[in-house]
C-alpha cells in the first residue's frame, strides 16, 4: 500500500527532500509517494488540513513555517519543545480528521541531524571550543543536542548582541560547560575548535564580519547552507587553514530521522550523500529543506 508524505514550505522548487525521501523508499522498501507541497504564506494550517484529508500521514516543514508547524501540533516530543519549531509532522494513520491539529504529533529532527553529520566527519564536541553563529531557529533547533555533548565552551554570536544573550539564558538549564554570548563586533580574538554557521548570509553570498583569529590550527568550519560551490563561509575559513564542510549531510540525515519516525525503519545515508553530491539540479546555496 502506497503511502504519502510529504515536505511544505513556500519556496519549496529548491527542496532536496523529495529526492532523499524516494532514496530511502527505495532502498528500504517502502511504497512511498513523497512529494513537495508549496503552502501559501497565509495558508500553512489550511494546505496541512487539505493533504491530511487526502490521506497524508506526514509532513517535513521547511521555512518559514516551522513555528506554525509548532503551534499546530497537540503533543510535541522534547527536542520539539526545546527548539520552538517543527520540522517533522506526524499524522495518525487511522484518522483524516477534519480538525486540522487532531492528534498531530510535532518533532524537530535537526539537531540529531547536525549531531550525526558531525560525527560522519569524525568531529567531536566533548571538551571543545565551539562558536555558533546566529540566534534564530536554526540555533535554537540545535542548542540543546551541541550541549548534550558537553563541549568546553560553547559561545552564541549574533548580530544582536541581546537576542544571542536570551538563547543562551533559555538553555542554561541544560549547560554541563561555559554557555556564553555576544554580538558578532565584539567577538574574542581566539581559536574555536569548531565554528558552525547558523545565519542565513551564505543564502545571499554575503560573508560575515569574523576575526582572522577564530581560525586556528586544528579549527573546522561548519555551515548549515550547502551548494555546488562552497560557501562563502567556508572559502573564508578554507583560506585561514581551516577544514570545511557545508549542511548537505545535515540534510540527509535529518531526513534520516524523519524517515524512521515515520515508518520505523533507520536507512543507511552514505549512497545519499553521494547521490546528492552528484545531482546536477543542485545548485546556488539552500538551507534544510
């Protein structure tokens, strides 16, 4: 029996998800119709509640959505509640009810994500320096797990110095190491063992404002955008020495997770990675989705 899933967001012509999605259908033998679903920006809810009664039993949530995907939802799992955002919807399967927000279950899969494409690379957090660059949901959805992991320190830069602060004070709670904040002007003039990009600037090509004297000699750059070319984030920390990779195995393995919520079934995401690398409709610089 077929079932259907799919990922919503607006845009979403740029998304990676189908093709991920079908990989995994295939390799693990699931019967799956996945498909890409553009929403209205004033008709998030309504698009949800048409796919549901069409017999949907899932749905990725892909910007600018995830907060609504969060309030649509009558439980929510604790990564979900933690990150404020959802990317994962999950449907019960006996049930095409026509309140749009009966019994949909919420997750947020993108830090463990994030966790996982990081220890592909063989990075470890445990006892480490780490900046994370940004503030917004993309922080926010991978806080907890970066923290889960005990770094050293880990430092919130943003652009405003008082919304990197409220992040921080939200997850000190779960902080087993030094949780800092700062604006990004006002940055140390130290090595990070690693330095992850969470801001939107490489979707629009623009370099941040980082000191030459974050990048040290054993020091990983990490940005959540992937695209043919690298970004402008790591071509700057590649010319500083530093070693770099984009979010294309984020996306990949948050699909992952998705995938096993879902139907139960963990795929393997190595020939996923390589098909995306080789896909030739991959192309500018994108966010998960």
């Amino acid at each position: 029996m077929t079932v259907r899933y799919g990922v919503i967001g607006n845009p979403i012509a740029h998304s990676r998800s189908p093709l991920i999605h079908r990989a995994f259908a295939e390799q693990t033998g699931v019967d799956l119709d996945y498909m890409a679903i553009l929403a209205p920006l004033d008709g998030f809810n309504a698009t949800v509640a048409q796919f549901r009664s069409e017999g949907g039993l899932g749905l990725n949530v892909t910007v600018p959505f995830k907060a609504e995907a969060f309030a649509l939802c009558a439980t929510l799992s604790e990564r979900a509640q933690r990150a404020g955002a959802v990317n994962t919807l999950i449907f019960p399967a006996d049930s095409r009810s026509s309140d749009v927000s009966s019994d949909i279950r919420g997750d947020n899969t993108d830090g463990v994500g994030l966790l996982r494409d990081l220890a592909f690379h063989q990075i470890q957090l445990k006892g480490k320096k780490v900046l994370l660059l940004g503030a917004g949901g993309a922080s926010r959805g991978v806080l907890a797990p970066l923290l889960a992991e005990r770094p050293a320190r880990l430092l919130i830069a943003n652009r405003r110095a008082a919304t990197a602060e409220q992040l921080a004070t939200d997850f000190q709670d779960l902080a087993d190491t030094q949780l800092g904040a700062c604006a990004l002007d006002t940055l140390p003039a130290e090595p990070f063992d690693l330095i992850i990009n969470a801001t939107s600037a490489s979707l629009s090509g623009k370099q941040l404002p980082l000191p030459d004297a974050l990048i040290g000699q054993n020091t990983t750059v990490y940005d959540m955008a992937y695209g043919r070319a690298p970004t402008v984030f790591m071509q700057w920390g590649a010319a500083l020495g530093a070693t770099a990779f984009d979010g294309l195995g984020m996306l990949v393995e948050q699909a992952a997770e998705s995938f096993y919520l879902w139907h139960g079934i963990r795929p393997q995401t190595d020939h996923v990675r390589d098909l995306l690398k080789g896909s030739a409709d991959l192309f500018g610089a994108s966010r998960l989705g």
